[in-house]
C-alpha cells in the first residue's frame, strides 16, 4: 500500500509523555504533569482517528509501516515494523480513546497523591507498550510491548508500595504472568524454527498453506498454539494463571480501570484473535482455547456472587468476562470475540471508574457491608453506574446485549460447526450469574439505607471524575450499534469490518452462514439470554432489597457450599501449598543453605581461611629476634647441605 501514515507518532506520543513527568515531574506544578500526561494520550488519540479516516480501509489489505531494520544475524532478520488493519485499528482505538478518559478521571482522583507525578509517568509508558503490542508487525516486537506491558502492571500494582498487601500484589502478578510468557517465548522461537520468519505478513500465508492437523494427530502447529495459550491465558487471567487479577485490585482504581479491565488483560484475547490462522489450522488447540474459556467464565462468575469488596467483584468480573472472549476465539467467532472486547472496555471501565467514585464519595470504603443509600447523594455516579450494570448483564438493547448475544448464538452448535450444546449452556448459566452479582453490587452500594457513618456523609465525585463516566455510559449504551445482528435487522458493520483479518480463518465463512439459515432461532435465543439476565436481577432484587435477610439465611441453609466459594475454593492457598511453600523451603535449605553456604560459601571461606592459617604460621616465624634468626638460618644451611650430599652419594 502506497504512502506513509508515520503510524510510529501513535505510540511514540504517550513514551514522550512518560518521559518529560519521569523526569521532570517532580519539580513541576501538578498542572504541568496533568497537561503532559493527558495531553500526550489525547495527541496520541487524535492522530490515531486521524489516520483511520483517511485509511483505505476498503482496498481490505493491511498496511505494514517497515521503520528500520532490527534484529540482523545470517538469514534472520526481523524489522522494526508497525502493522495496521481493522483489527490493530480496533485496539488502537480502545486504548487511546478508553485511556484518554481514565487519564482524564485521574487527574481527580489522584488530585492528593504524593507522588502524582510518577503515577502520571507510569500511566503514559503502560499506554506506550499497550499500543506496541497491539500496533507490531511481528511477533518479537509483540513480544516486547507484551513484557513492556507486564512490567508497568507490576509498578502500577504496587503503586503504593509502602503498603505490603499492594507490594505483594505487584509481586505476584509479575511472577504468574512470567509463567505465561515462558509459554509465548517457546512459541515466538517455534514459530520462527517452522516458518523461518516472524513477521506476520510471512507467517500467516505461510500457515494457510499448510495442511490443517487433526485432533488425533498434533503435530507442531498444535503444540505452538497451545504455547500461545498458556501465555494468553496468563497475560488474560484465564484458569489456572487467573489468580493475580483479583489481587491486582489493591493498585489505585483507574489503574484497574485501564489495565485490569479495558486494555492489557485483552492482550491474550488479542493475541489468540490475531493469531487466528495458526488456531484454525490447529483443532485441538482451538477446543482447548474455548475450554478454558468457558470454564473460566462459570468459575469467576460463581466467586462474583460471594465477595463483597466493591473492586473484587468486578475483578472477577473481569475474569468471567475475558472468558466469554476466550470462548467465542475458540468456536471461530473471532470478530465476536473482539467485539465483546470492545464493548467490555466501554462498560467494565465505567464500572471500575463508578466504583472509584463511590470510593471517593465513602472516605476510601470498599467493604459493599458498609455502603448502602448512595443513591441520593451522589446521583450522577448511580446513574451512569447503573447504565454499565444493565450493559454487562445484557439487557436490550444495550452493547453488552449485542456483543454477549453474539458469543452465546456462535457457542452453539447452530451457530457454528465448532460450538456445542454445553458451550451454550454454560454461557447462558454465566449470563444469569453475571446479571445477579453485578445487581447484587448495585443494590447493595446504592439502595437501602446507609450502614456507616462515611456512608451517612457521602459526597458526589469532582466534574473532571464525573466527565469520562458519562462518555463511558453513552458508549455502554449505544456502543453495540455497530454491530447489531443481520437476524435483528441490522447489516453486523463491525464483523464486516473485520471480516478481511480473519479471511484465512476457514472457520468463519461457515459459522456465519449457519447464522442467515437460522435468524428466527437466534432470535428465540437472544430473548432466551434477556430472560435469564432479568431472572438474575430480579433475584438479586429481592435478596437485597426486598427481603434482604433471606440472603443470610439462604448462606447459612448453604453452610459448606457457600464457604467454598466465599474462600474463592482455596485455590490460593492449593497454590501456596503445593508451589509456594516448596520452592521457599528448597530455596531455603537445599539451594541456599546447603548448596550456597555449604557447598559453595564453604570452598571459597576454606581457600581464605587456608590462606590465613599459613599467613600465620609464616608471620610467627617473623619474631625480631636475632637468636631465632641465626637458628633459622643454620637450619637451613644443615637442610641445603645434607640434600647435596644427598646428591652426591647417588
């Protein structure tokens, strides 16, 4: 494709502005930081929908802006190259249009922070990897926006780093996911030992060209893909890698809002969508994406109905969530997929940014116990709050509705030649869940009457706070319009959008011609899904609100059960049992007591102390004393001469 678009100002942009508060912050007004780091993004978004209005978009090719060369070493090189098609144009726009307005909601809520400054730096570098990730041209430079991304979480975590629990946060969160990205190195280094290349407009014709492989017989295009997974499923929070999202939570709330909800845990999700055509040629590998994927959305979603921290709700949530987008990837529904990404971002970040206000208003409150007749006292909060509830639980005719409704009619067998029965039933099952624990939240926090005092003395959030969660809540409403479904009249712009990336993937031809044989089913299974959602609500209705002391008999009727899932089924502490304690105590005793200190401490303390016991023995003979000397010195004479004589009579 003809001309440059200099897609590297994108990302370039926000690294310009992580850099100037990085190193310039400290001493400057909060002002200059707000303008710097705010208007970075905002540069970043204007350029990037600058571009994509003047992109051919309908000559269907991708656009590969080749920087300079990279990596150089005998037949392998491998370019510094931005790539740009619907679906990197997708991503871009969800991270700097969603960023933007947490950036925006920043500047209120940290508006006390000591360290302001930092926060707004870190902010702005996250952004710079999120969209090199998301804008690379092959998989190493992926690769790197991809461990670029893991390394800002672990510092935006642990934000408040005098705080153990958010140390620990960050902590764990960089350890679990390095067990995923182990699985992604494998994959780049195996991609490139079968193709002879990472760039991926090599890669992909190359793999379209081959045979697909059969479920009894994977060959090595399974086994990269399943190494792809187990870094997705860590960088996405999916079973068994899950377990550092809900931690995450102890980072400041726009941190969960940009990264734990709208941008860098899509990254896998993002990752499995691009790399479609390597899944579709590998079965097995795809019917493993869409197993973890469902099971990871029933799992988080039943924890959801249990806690009652404000932020770890969502945070499983989030989970439960990224599941459905794991699904619909493994059915082939790829630009269903990225379409529930793309409406998540609008209603998961208003919920994260609704709780932070509700944090602000309440004195820092997270415990939903204490909560309760928010409703009055800040209105502006609750009603674009309950704008994202009604979205994620999927109630007509709001984004949530159309992107949920896509996954679940795709999860069928009708649907698509990869979905199945139990697919779909346990998406609808994990649609109820959602509608019921995200109400549950929502009556709690703002219905009733208030149960503390902070709550007694609410207050609505600053007009900078207030701003973003209104654009959110016009996107959450309005946002799945784009692609409202042939069977509902519409003409599904956004899977015609994307429909050029994913034209290897062999599986979506069929998928959607199943869709046009079956409209008036689809559409019998849409009002199926608001069905059991409006069951949800209303059930969590009338345990919150209605008689809400028949949710704490129904616990205590559960008794065993409901402790199960209010402990999250102790998986942490499996893990803590079976991994972390064994590796602390063979660190402790085996590596460093009995290899480190014994083995080698002991060998370099016995060289030194070798050396010291002669230096010794040698300075002793130093006495000063001249009787000693003479001695000395005619024994050694009586030594010289009896070896010569030695000598001579041989």
């Amino acid at each position: 494709m003809s001309g440059s678009y200099h897609l590297w100002l994108i990302p370039l942009l926000p690294l310009a502005g992580a850099a100037i508060n990085g190193l310039l912050g400290r001493t400057r007004p909060r002002s200059f930081v707000s303008a710097v780091g705010v208007g970075s993004v905002s540069l970043a978004c204007a350029y990037a929908f600058f571009t994509f209005l003047r992109f051919p978009w309908h000559a269907g090719d991708a656009y590969v802006e080749r920087i300079a060369p990279w990596v150089v070493a005998g037949n392998l090189q491998i370019d510094f190259s931005l790539y740009l098609d619907p679906l990197s144009a997708v991503m871009v726009a969800v991270v700097t249009g969603v960023g933007l307005l947490i950036h925006i909601y920043s500047v209120g809520y940290m508006a006390h922070d000591p360290g302001y400054y930092r926060f707004f730096s870190y902010l702005n570098l996250f952004t710079f990897f999120m969209l090199t990730l998301v804008l690379a041209g092959n998989y190493l430079l992926m690769f790197v926006g991809w461990e670029g991304v893991g390394l800002c979480s672990y510092l935006l975590i642990g934000y408040w780093f005098t705080k153990k629990s958010a140390a620990d946060a960050g902590k764990k969160a960089f350890i679990v996911n390095r067990v995923g990205d182990f699985g992604f190195t494998l994959a780049v280094i195996s991609i490139y030992w079968m193709v002879g290349s990472l760039e991926f407009r090599q890669v992909f014709p190359a793999v379209a060209s081959m045979p697909k492989e059969t479920p009894m017989s994977a060959g090595p295009l399974t086994w990269i893909c399943l190494l792809l997974l187990m870094g997705a499923a860590g960088k996405s929070a999916q079973l068994p890698l899950y377990v550092w999202l809900p931690d995450a939570m102890e980072g400041p709330t726009p941190v969960s809002a940009l990264i734990h909800a709208a941008t860098m845990v899509t990254a896998g999700v993002y990752m499995v969508a691009r790399s479609g055509v390597l899944f579709t040629h590998a079965p097995l590998a795809m019917t493993a994406v869409a197993v973890v994927g469902a099971a990871t959305a029933l799992f988080a979603a039943t924890i959801g109905v249990t806690q009652t921290d404000i932020k770890r709700v969502l945070a499983y949530s989030t989970i439960s969530q990224l599941g459905y987008m794991f699904l619909a990837c493994g059915v082939g529904a790829f630009g269903a997929g990225i379409f529930h990404l793309m409406t998540h971002a609008f209603f998961k970040a208003l919920l994260f940014l609704g709780a932070g206000s509700v944090i602000h208003a309440i004195a820092g409150e997270q415990d939903m116990r204490k909560m309760g007749g928010l409703r009055q006292a800040i209105p502006w909060t609750y009603g674009t709050f309950l704008a994202a509830a009604l979205a994620i639980a999927g109630i007509f005719p709001l984004s949530g509705f159309v992107s949920k409704d896509a996954i679940l009619w795709k999860a069928s067998p009708l649907g698509s030649p990869s979905g199945s029965w139990l697919y779909w039933l346990v998406g609808l099952a994990t649609a109820g869940l959602t509608a019921f624990y995200v109400f549950r939240l929502f009556f709690l926090t703002f219905h009733g009457e208030p149960r503390s005092e902070a709550a007694h003395h609410a207050h609505e959030s600053p007009r900078v706070m207030l701003a973003p969660l209104a654009v959110l809540a016009f996107l959450s409403v309005v946002g799945g319009f784009v692609g409202w479904p042939k069977a509902l009249g519409g003409h599904d712009r956004f899977e015609a959008f994307l429909a050029p990336v994913f034209r290897l993937a062999e599986e979506l031809a069929p998928a959607a011609h199943a869709a046009q044989e079956h409209a008036a089913l689809e559409i019998g299974f849409s009002l199926l899904a608001v069905g059991v959602a409006a069951l949800g609500i209303g059930l969590a209705w009338l345990l919150y609100v209605a008689r809400p002391r028949l949710a704490e008999r129904s616990a205590e009727r559960l008794g065993a059960l409901y402790r199960l899932v209010l402990n999250k089924y102790y998986v942490d502490e499996a893990y803590n049992f079976a991994i972390v304690r064994p590796l602390v105590v063979g660190s402790t005793r085996l590596l460093w007591r009995a290899i480190d200190v014994g083995v080698i401490d002991a060998a370099v303390d016995g060289v030194a102390q070798g050396a010291r016991n002669i230096g010794g023995a040698a300075r002793r003979l130093q006495s000063g004393n001249i009787r000693s000397y003479a001695g000395w010195v005619l024994a050694g004479a009586v030594l010289v001469v009896s070896f010569m004589t030695f000598l001579w009579a041989k």
